[in-house]
C-alpha cells in the first residue's frame, strides 16, 4: 500500500497487460504501427526517469511485471484488460495465457480479465462459454475499433454483439470494459465513438460498463451519458499521464469527472505497461486542482482519492481491503447496476 502524511491508500490497479510486440510476432506492418503508436503515447508524457528504451517496450514478461507494479509501483491488487489485435500478431498483442496463468499464481494480487469479439459469431460465443468456465471471468476488456478481416470495428449495439453480452450476463461476467480513448495506429478513431455505450447501459442495467481512458477525446459525451445511466463508470487509463505533461489539462478531466460522474464511479488505471503506476500514484496523491480553477471544480479530498485509487475497483470486483483501509460509507450500497427485472428498457432483440 502506498502512505503519505499519515495516510494510508489501497492501491488497485485497474488496467493492465502483457504484450508481446518483438518482430517475430508482428504479423504486418500494422503490428509494428500499433506499438509505435504506444511507444509515442508513453515516450511523450512520461516523466524523463520513467521512460523505457524501445527494445525493452516490446515485451515485459510476467517477473518485471510483478516488480514494476508490486514490488515497486504500491500497488495491492491489479487486474488484466487484453487486447488481442489477431490481424496484427501472429499469437496476438496481449498475452492471455501468460496473463492468466500470472494470475493463477498470484490470485491475491492478480485478477485476469478476457476479451471476445462479437465478428467470430458461434463459435465465439462457445469459446467464451469455455473460457469462462476455465478462467473464472468477472470481467472482459472489448476493442471495438479492432480490425476482423475487411471488417475495421463494430458497435456494442450490433445485433451480434447483444448475444455475446446477453452470454456475459449468463454467465456472470458483470464487467465491461470497453476502450473508448485515443486512437492507436492504424484503429480509426470513430469505431472507438462512445455512443453504443449509451446503448447497452440502458438495455444492460444489471452489468457494469466500464469506459477505458474516459472516451477520451469525447470527455463531454461520456460525461452526459454517464449522467444519465448509473451502470457506467470511468476508467483514467491515458488520462493519468496528463498530470505530469499537462496538469491543468487534467485538472480540468478530473474536475468534469467529478462533477458529472461522481467519486464512486471513476478508476484509477496506469495502463501498464504504457506507464507505471509507481509515479502516477505518487502524483496523484500530491494532485489539487489549482487555485484558479477550484471556484467551479472545488478541491480532491483525501476520500476522494481514496476512492479513486483502489476502493471503487475493489468494491466492483469483491477485493478484499483491510478494515482500517476502508472508509465510514464502503460498505453501503451504491446506485449502480439493478437487477435484469428492474431495466428501464427491455432488451432489444
């Protein structure tokens, strides 16, 4: 756990993985592309001390993993969101069976979440089924602008797509996560539109839907349709960096976050290995809005960023957190998901 000024912080981490971009596996130049865009994204908003040599960026393996993220970045549990991107990778970008079997072995600190795509039909929806029931799922990261032979993205509202999440709901995967940020090299910005999240949270209200990166650079339309459908959350994977290149950039996320969306529905992510999170918790903690801005943002509390930090995450996910690390409200019951009889909507079909 991380302590400062006589505060103690349970840290969860809530977006993570395991790549493998070294040549061998590029399947094209789309392949070296998506990395190259990565590459970009953490050499241009980490702090000079965090930045990584490139060869080193391509691959991490599970042991420096394990170092980067417990043993030096104060994190207490972390969980997995995987991309595949099996038209750029021969064996794919994010590395699930050495991801799941990382979290086998630490299941205390680890949580494996999946991916699916709803372009693989049947036999899609019956390797979910079996992964499910092999991997104990809670959760799935979904990449909606991933390229599936000539198909460049889909949308959650996609007839297809309602049978894999009805199959989640099945199966008791309450967990969506769903990249809606910055476009990656060669991904089309627009598949990545968050609009089809405002779809299914109406039609899904007893599921989580969890908007990687905050729909970044859609904050404003995010924003309004998190307003409005209490099963949608806010995930700070990219938008964390901002705190070190441009803080009054983040302030102004963070401001707008909390204002419409609210304390108990936004997650810290550092998106490892894009970043490590040691820095980032550390700045977060020190973080305040500046003077000039808090008239219509007000300050962070300290229970704020608690919460942020790891307790929204672990309450979503079952986390143990150690008594004196909670806070006076954790255990009440929050406005989130209902149960399937409760919809606003009916499910389309």
């Amino acid at each position: 756990m991380y302590t400062k000024d006589g505060e103690r912080y349970f840290i969860v981490d809530a977006h993570i993985a395991l790549w493998d971009a070294r040549p061998e596996n590029q399947r094209n130049i789309h392949g070296k592309q998506f990395i190259d865009c990565f590459y970009d994204y953490h050499s241009n908003l980490s702090p000079e001390a965090e930045k990584w040599p490139y060869e080193q960026y391509l691959y991490q393996g599970g042991e420096r993993l394990m170092r980067d993220v417990f043993e030096h970045g104060y994190v207490d549990h972390a969980i997995f969101q995987p991309a595949h991107l099996g038209e750029f990778y021969v064996n794919g970008f994010g590395q699930t069976e050495e991801a799941f079997a990382l979290a086998q072995a630490n299941p205390g600190r680890l949580t494996y979440n999946h991916h699916f795509d709803p372009r693989n039909g049947e036999a899609g929806l019956d390797r979910l089924r079996a992964d499910a029931e092999r991997m104990n799922l809670k959760g799935v990261k979904l990449y909606t602008a991933e390229w599936h032979g000539e198909s460049r993205g889909y949308k959650l509202s996609d007839p297809w797509a309602y049978r894999y999440i009805e199959a989640c709901r099945e199966l008791g995967i309450t967990n969506i996560h769903v990249h809606k940020g910055p476009t990656i090299r060669p991904l089309d910005r627009d598949a990545f539109d968050v609009a089809d999240i405002d779809h299914v949270a109406s039609d899904f209200t007893d599921l989580n839907f969890v908007v990687e990166h905050v729909g970044l650079p859609r904050l404003e339309d995010f924003c309004w349709i998190a307003t409005q459908e209490p099963n949608v959350h806010g995930g700070l994977a990219v938008a964390m960096p901002f705190i070190h290149t441009r803080p009054r950039y983040f302030a102004q996320i963070m401001g707008e976050l909390l204002y419409w969306v609210g304390e108990d529905r936004i997650q810290f992510s550092s998106d490892y290995a894009l970043w490590t999170p040691r820095w980032l918790v550390e700045a977060f903690v020190d973080f305040q809005i500046p003077e000039d801005m808090s008239a219509e943002y007000g300050p962070i509390t300290t229970a704020q960023k608690k919460k942020i930090l790891g307790l929204n995450a672990a309450k979503m996910y079952g986390i143990e957190v150690p008594e004196e690390l909670r806070l006076p409200d954790a255990d009440e019951p929050d406005s989130g998901p209902r149960e399937p009889e409760q919809a606003d909507l009916a499910v389309a079909r």
